[in-house]
C-alpha cells in the first residue's frame, strides 16, 4: 500500500476514453489534457512499412483528402479495436503527448470500454495500452464509467438509467450500489447515423457525400424531433449518373427521415432494458428519469423523442461528450474504488 502511494507521487495516472470517433484523455491531477479524433494518418515506405504522418485532429483533417500512398485510419471500429497495431501507436501517442517522460515510473491507466465486449477484446484493449507504456491497466464499463460521469448517485441504493450514445456503440446501464444491475450495448451509434444520412441521400438524390459532410450534417440540421422551424443546409456531392459535381438542398425534415430509423434501434434498444428492470429500480427511474450521454445526447431532439416514447423524463447530462472519460477519472483519484468496480 506504502509503495502505490509512492509510486503513485511519481506517476501521472491517466484515464481514457477510447472512443470511436474520439479519443479523451485525463490526467490525475490536472484535468482533461487530449480531446481529439481517434484517427491515425500512415504512409507506406519503400519497404512496405507504415510510417505514422499525424495523429487526432490533424489526422482527420486528411480523411477522404488523401494520395494512394497516404492512409487515414481509424483504429477503433464499434467501439473496440479494428486494427490492433494503429491502436497500439495511437495510445502510445497520446500516453507520451501527456508523460513527457517526466515522471520516474510508468502511469496507471484506466480504459473506458463498451458493455459486453468479448474476453478478446478486453484483451486487444489491455495489451495495446500496456505496450504503450502503462504499468496497470484497468477496463471500466462504460455505462458505470458514464453514470459516475453525470453525477449519478451510483453507490446509493436507488436506481439510475444512464444512456451513453458514443460513436460505435449505445450503451444503455442500469445502476445501483455501485454496480451495472442491467446493461445492454448495440452497436447503433453516432457512425450509424452518419451512414444513414449518407445513404438517404444517395437513394434520394443520387448524390455521393462522404462521412465526413454527413456528419456536419448530422451536427447542423440533424434531429429525432420536428423543430419549431425548418432548417436548410446545402450538401455538395457527385451526382450517380452524370458523374459531376452537384448541389442540392437539404431540410431538417429530410434528416430526420434519414435517421429515423437508427433512432428507432436505440428506442428499441432502451425499450429492452426497461421491460427487464425490477420494480423497484423502475420507479426509482420514473422518479428519477433518464440522464444522456455521449456525444448522440446531442442530437437535435433526442431527449424529447425519448421522452414521449417512453413517457419518462430525459435529460442531457453536464457536457455529455465528457462523461465517460470524467467518471473514469473520478474512479482513477479512489483506488480502492477503482479495485471495486473496475475490471481486468
């Protein structure tokens, strides 16, 4: 105990949310450090080797803007690791932007990770941050890590719904002395909605957009619920059939057309888990509501199409894109807390 607490003056302990679309980054101590996109751009040498040009945000500024012998990856696919190597470099990038190599040992990291991913990928996720240069790796659920987050009574004895909408995965978590009673993950999310507006449009105006303009549109106009006046945004694209550049116009009302669907697979999805909650977890939820998280808590209207859909109150948490990664860094700060609800 002596030397942890010693080691712990010497270490910058980091928590981590390793997103799908976004990477964040706290440090113990200091507060949140890196928030940037979870994208590594490589270039192949002579040799066939990948040599690593830019990491987070200028990375993705080069995302669909590339040359043949230029690659922007995205190394986490659905909330778990897609590609073991580029995850691997792209936490060691982060790890050493933040140590600087001032302290004496190596950090404690604790790692968001989705509900229910496999033994593998618990795995994947613990051995790419060691080899990055952790000492200690911890995996914090992200639906407890999120509760914690927005300030939810978690160890109390009441129940508390917390909807985390990332960028791979929704993960949905029912909580109450200190532990997920419920959970449930899809991997229905913030990347889904994009390829739902991408191809919306292809369908409907045969025009070609990439992922990187649906998801200004998503941001722009996006919506769950009809706002009080219609939005318009112009999309630039390639027409199907004539092959050349073309415009058109797109309304608020078009998105929501275009996301209905993805939308309706996160109600369902919140349906499933309250038709399995207790009773008495179940009105403390009615009691209490439902809190969102994540960056879909931002969807224009999210809240109250949920709301009417389930006739619970639902409310955006405090900076939701930040919930995961602030719980596990209140986690990060007690460790016996973090022994108790964390997991290897």
């Amino acid at each position: 105990m002596f030397m942890d607490k010693l080691i712990g003056v010497f270490s910058n302990d980091i928590a981590i949310d390793l997103g799908t679309a976004n990477t964040v980054v706290i440090v113990r101590g200091q507060g949140i450090v890196i928030n940037e996109p979870s994208v590594v751009a490589v270039q192949k040498d002579s040799n066939g080797r990948n040599r690593i040009l830019a990491v987070g945000r200028e990375a993705k500024e080069m995302v669909g803007k590339t040359p043949g012998n230029i690659l922007a990856i995205r190394p986490m696919k659905d909330g778990v690791i897609a590609d073991f190597e580029m995850t691997e470099r792209m936490i060691r990038y982060f790890i050493e932007k933040v140590h600087r190599r001032k302290a004496f040992v190596r950090p404690r990291v604790v790692v968001g990770v989705p509900y229910g991913v496999t033994q593998v990928e618990r795995k994947a996720i613990k051995e790419s941050t060691m080899s990055a240069g952790a000492r200690e790796v911890f995996l914090i659920e992200e639906p407890m890590a999120a509760a914690i987050g927005a300030g939810l009574p978690v160890q109390e004895p009441k129940g508390s719904l917390i909807i985390d909408i990332g960028g791979g995965t929704t993960e949905i978590g029912v909580v109450s002395l200190g532990g997920l009673v419920i959970s449930k993950s899809i991997r229905v999310a913030g990347d889904k909605l994009d390829t739902a507006i991408v191809e919306y449009i292809k369908r409907k105006h045969n025009l070609l957009i990439g992922e990187r303009v649906a998801e200004e549109i998503k941001i722009d106009i996006g919506n769950a619920y009809p706002p009080r006046e219609i939005l318009k945004k112009f999309v630039k694209g390639r027409d199907q059939i004539t092959g050349l550049l073309s415009t058109i116009e797109f309304t608020s009302d078009d998105a929501r057309e275009a996301l209905k669907d993805t939308v309706k697979d996160i109600l369902d999805a919140l349906k499933d888990v309250l038709e399995i909650t207790p009773p008495d977890l179940a009105a403390d939820i009615v009691e209490n509501g439902i809190i969102l998280a994540g960056g879909g808590a931002l969807l224009k209207g999210l809240d109250r199409f949920l709301a009417d859909s389930t006739r619970l109150p639902v409310y955006i948490a405090d900076d939701p894109l930040l919930a995961v990664v602030r719980g596990a860094g209140k986690v990060l700060e007690k460790v016996d807390y973090l022994q108790q609800i964390a997991y290897e």
